[in-house]
C-alpha cells in the first residue's frame, strides 16, 4: 500500500487546493487503497507529528475553494537546523515522523523557502515531489507558478477601480502590490492595470524620473496619474547602502511602507494630491482563476505521475507550455527575477510606462 503525505507551507494562495486535489485525484485513480495523510500546519505538522488521513471525500468540492484545507505556516529555512525552545532537533524530528508514518513519498507545495527546506529532506534521504506555490511567479525552474495569475487579476482590479476614483479627482494614486524581492506581480497587474508609472524591487528608482513622468503627464492635459508600486521597491540611492545601513535609516523615517515614503515625496515636489491604496492579503484570497485551476490539475496530475513512476527529488513546473519535471537542488535557493533588459520590461517602455530609472 502506497502511503502519502501533503504538506502546505509559507503564505497561502489560491489554488493549492486545486492542485492538491489534482494530485489526489489521479493517485486514486492509481492506487484505491492508498492512504493520504494531511500534515497539519506546514512543516510545524511534520516537526511536531499533527497529521490527519484524508479520505477520497476530502479532495471533492475543492477546484474552486482558496486557501488550504490542511492548514500552513512559515518555518524560515535559516532556522531548521536550530533546535526549538525545548531543544528539539527539527530535522531529526521531521524524519523520525516520516519514517514513523510509513511514507513512500511526501508532496510539498509552496514557495523558495519551502523549496529548501525539501531539498534538505531530500538530502536527508526521504522521497520529495514538490510543487511550485507563489503569487510572486519566483520560482526558478518553472515559467509559472499557481496563484500568480490569481493574484495579478486581483490587483488588477484593485487598480481598475481606482481608475475611476483617480480620474473623478485629479489626484495620484500609488497602488502597492504585493513583492518583497521580486516585482512580477506588480509588472503583470501594472501592465493590465494600465499603470503610468510601475516600481519594481529589480529596478531601483530616480525620484526625479518618477516626478519628471507625473509633470509630463500634467503637461500634457492628463489629470490623474496611477503607479503601481511593489512592496519590496528601492530607490537607487537606498539600493547602494548595506542592509545595515538601510534598516538603520528606515528606522530614522519610519514610514508604514515604501509607498507612503515615495507619495510623500511627489507631493512635496509637486503639489499633486496623492492617495496610497493597499490591497494587501486579498491578493491571496478568494478563490483561483480558471487559469490556475487548469494549470494546478496538470502539475498536479504530472506529480502524481512521478510518484506512480517511482521518480522523486522533483519539482514539478511549467516551461513553455509543457509540464517538465526540475531537479529539486536546480530549484533550491534561486531567485526567478524580472530581468530589467528583458522584452517585457522593453515593451512596456514601448508604451510610455515609467520605470523610474
């Protein structure tokens, strides 16, 4: 009998359960009897031993339902190899309770720091297929990851509306879309959005191009201007300071977040009326796209295929157009950025879309 474990970890999206249910559903097809365990939590179920056996009945009704019916959480990837409070090893711990439940193979869904954390259990001899889970599209090794296109519609929108509000107005609008390190989201949702103006964490800004492309605007009769602003964004002047140095000036002007920094600074230089528009975690709510539910069946159906075929130490992702099999140690520890001379970025230039460089 085959046993399975699913586990869910780092910040939820849309689709995992879409893509859980493709995996399920072709493992039953497969294999009647196996059993599928649930770890509760992320990797905290597999460190603390919380798991529940799902049943065929669990993964119906679920194609279109957001979040994760297991449950998640984040364990930082630089903290794994640090005994807890009580001076449990979590990496003995995890494998202990891998071999304790009998598990031919463990399917981890989630991003680059959950993609760590696998290939370290793949180090340590236990049987990994992953699957890539990201609104941030960073994964390397696949052209795509699910939940992205979710979340993209769902900025999108968000800048849709402030069209209106903007335009009623004559104000600035800055939209702060979700990326820490990586700006994919906010350059797809600027893009469809119809952004003016689009800052990217790849991309350092000029406050002066930025200012220089609002007064264009102005010059030319238009009286509203929207940017669409990614979290993670960086000015060139705080990009060549040490991360030492650059915590210890934002501790000096505390603002909420780049965005109220950058709004501030156009509205002393030119007087606009600025508003700030943080759509926040619904960008990873709701439920997925018919994009992400057809994509999550196929990667999931493909890692099911690999665990029928006996073949782990994958990730399961998605280069042009077709469902590929990664090498989980390719995956582990990259970064899938915008690459600043890139077509996309040429193109959206092409449309008169400001960068701020």
């Amino acid at each position: 009998m085959k046993r399975i474990g699913f586990l869910t970890s780092g910040g939820d999206c849309q689709s995992l359960n879409a893509t859980m249910r493709g995996v399920a559903k072709t493992l039953y097809q497969k294999y009647p009897d196996i059993e599928i365990y649930g770890i509760l939590e992320g990797y905290k179920g597999l460190i603390y031993g919380n798991y529940r056996l799902m049943q065929s009945r669990d993964f119906s009704g679920i194609l279109t339902e957001g979040g994760t019916i297991i449950g998640t959480s984040r364990q930082p990837f630089k903290l794994m190899r640090v005994p807890d409070e009580n001076g449990l090893d979590k990496v003995e711990a995890m494998k202990g309770n891998y071999k304790k439940w009998g598990l031919d193979c463990l399917v981890i869904l989630g991003g680059n720091g959950t993609h760590k954390t696998a290939n370290l259990l793949r180090e340590e001899g236990c049987n990994v297929v992953t699957l890539p889970k990201t609104i941030d599209n960073d994964i390397w090794g696949t052209d795509m990851t699910f939940g992205f296109q979710s979340a993209v519609d769902i900025a999108t929108n968000a800048i849709d509306c402030i069209h209106t509000t903007a335009a009623s107005h004559g104000r600035v609008f800055i939209i702060e879309v979700m990326g820490h390190k990586v700006g994919w989201l906010t350059l797809h949702a600027g893009i469809a959005g119809g952004a003016d103006i689009i800052l990217l964490p790849e991309i350092p800004y000029d406050i002066n191009s930025v200012v220089q492309a609002l007064e264009k605007r102005t010059q030319e009769g238009k009286s509203f201007s929207i940017l669409a602003v990614a979290e993670g964004a960086i000015s060139k002047e705080d990009a060549a300071l040490t991360k030492k140095e650059l915590k210890a000036k934002r501790k000096k002007k505390p603002f909420p977040s780049i965005s109220y920094q950058i709004g501030q600074e156009i509205q002393d230089r030119t007087g606009q009326e600025v508003r700030i528009t943080v759509p926040g975690h619904t960008q990873r709510g709701g439920e997925p796209c018919a994009y992400d539910r057809v994509i999550s069946s196929r990667l999931g159906a493909a890692a099911a295929r690999l665990i029928i075929e006996e073949k782990y130490g994958y990730m399961v992702g998605f280069r042009d157009g077709e469902i590929v099999p990664v090498p989980l140690e390719e995956v582990a520890g990259k970064l899938k950025m915008v690459d600043p001379d890139s077509t996309i970025i040429k193109e959206a230039k092409g449309l008169g879309i400001c960068f701020g460089d």
